[in-house]
C-alpha cells in the first residue's frame, strides 16, 4: 500500500473521492500524483469506476484538465475525453 493509499483511508471518509480530493492529499506535484494512483492502480488498491466514465461530459473533463499542468496527464485525458464523450 502507498503513502497516497494510506492518506485516501486516514482522511476520505467515502470510498468514493475526486481528483480535486487527491491534489489536496498529495499536493506535491502532478507527476508524483500521477505515479502514485498509476502504481495505486496497479496494485489494486484504487478501482476505477468505468461505468461511470460514459456519463462524463465536457464540463467534467474541463475541470479535471484544470487540476493537471503535467503534458502527459494531459495527453491522457484528452485522449479518454475522445473515447467517451460524444
């Protein structure tokens, strides 16, 4: 379990939490959160709930986007916008 998984149980009372919540946990920069949840992931201690990913609309990727400077991060979720949001 990674210092991001420890933090996400100690403070974020519902399983269920938002980029905003994690740059807070983790403020130290996009790349390490990044790499963090990427490894979190991973190891099976972060589910993404991908059923959830087809009622995303433009708004919600715009502020997601506005939570990240790192270019890939970027990259990543202007690609999956593509994918999902008509």
């Amino acid at each position: 379990m990674n210092r991001l998984t420890k933090n996400i149980i100690a403070h974020i009372p519902n399983p269920l939490f938002t980029a905003k919540e994690l740059a807070v946990l983790e403020p130290f920069s996009d790349n390490v959160r990044y790499a963090l949840v990427k490894r979190a992931i991973a190891d099976g201690d972060i589910l993404i709930e991908e059923d959830q990913l087809s009622e995303m609309t433009h708004a919600d990727f715009d502020e997601l986007e506005g939570n990240y400077s790192s270019r890939r991060v970027l990259r990543f979720l202007a690609g999956l916008k593509q994918e999902i949001v008509p």
